[in-house]
C-alpha cells in the first residue's frame, strides 16, 4: 500500500470512529432525557394525596362541627381505606366553622397533624407549616392561609377562613 492510500485509510476509520461516537452521545444523551422527564415526580403525587386528603379532613370537620350544634372543639375519627378506624384526635373549632388555626406556623403544623392523622412528614422530610396573615384587611373574608411544603417544589395552601385547599408548585 502506498503511503498516501494509508493515509487516506487511517483518516477514513478516525472520520467512522468520531462518527459513530457522536451518534452513540446523541442516543445517550436523547435517552436520559427521555428517562427523566418521564420519571413521575413522587414529590409532587404524595403532596397531592395529602392535599385531597387534608381538604376532606377539614371538610368533615366541618360538617361534623354543624351536626353537633357548634361546638368549640369536636373529636375527629380517622378511618383507613377498609373503613377500619385508625385514630382519633380533638380538633378545636373557629367560630366559622373551620378548624382553628393559630395564627403562626407552630399553629400550620398542629392542624396539618389533627386533620392528616399523622406528623408532619413527608418521605421522611419534615413538612414545613407556614402561616400567611391576610392581605386584604378590607374584604368581607380574610385570606389568611397556610402553606404546607417540602423545602422546595410542591406545596398546597389552606385557606383559615373558607376551608379551601389549593395546590400549587
């Protein structure tokens, strides 16, 4: 073989090297991709699960409050998925008919345990209670609410006066 044909063949098998390297960094790098934004955000579903479970907490009580006359405080039950009771545990009542928040975050975190049944954790996290005071001093209904998140991403918010969970991220 002459040397320039050498050559030629060297740079031939560099050029299919390189080429088939770049193909095989474009799949990779097409499937991580591809791997993580199909990954569900386990986060944000079990935020979500306890945001709907949370508003059905505070909603019964809301209605258990009424079907008792009123009381200042009742006595919530909480029941599994078999209808098995699991717990119980005193909610105080705010003269509106929603549990009773005191206005700080100590006071987020105690509702979150009455209506959930349950400390305020998350896959081992610690949920964070924080109370907003209301912003609209004129209205006829505060806004006063508390958020319930972990460090960063997913959260829902309860609003003190009306009973609304609104989730967010």
């Amino acid at each position: 073989m002459k040397p320039r044909e050498e050559a030629d063949d060297n740079l031939r098998r560099v050029m299919i090297n390189l080429v088939v390297i770049a193909v095989f960094t474009i799949l990779m790098g097409t499937a991580i991709v591809y791997m993580y934004d199909a990954e569900p955000d386990i986060e944000a579903e079990l935020m979500d699960g306890y945001a709907r479970q949370f508003a059905g907490s505070a909603t019964n009580a809301h209605w258990q409050w009424q079907a008792e006359g009123r009381p200042e405080m009742i006595m919530l039950v909480h029941y599994d998925g078999n209808g098995k009771e699991v717990g119980r545990r005193p909610v105080r009542m705010a003269h509106f008919g929603w549990p009773k928040v005191e206005p700080n975050s100590e006071g987020c975190t105690r509702v979150w345990e009455q209506l959930l049944n349950m400390p305020a954790r998350v896959e081992g996290f610690r949920v964070l209670g924080e109370y907003y005071a209301s912003d609209n001093d004129d209205a006829k209904v505060p806004n006063a609410r508390c958020r319930f998140r972990v460090s960063t991403g997913p959260f829902f918010d309860y609003s003190i006066y009306t009973g609304v969970v609104t989730r967010g991220e």
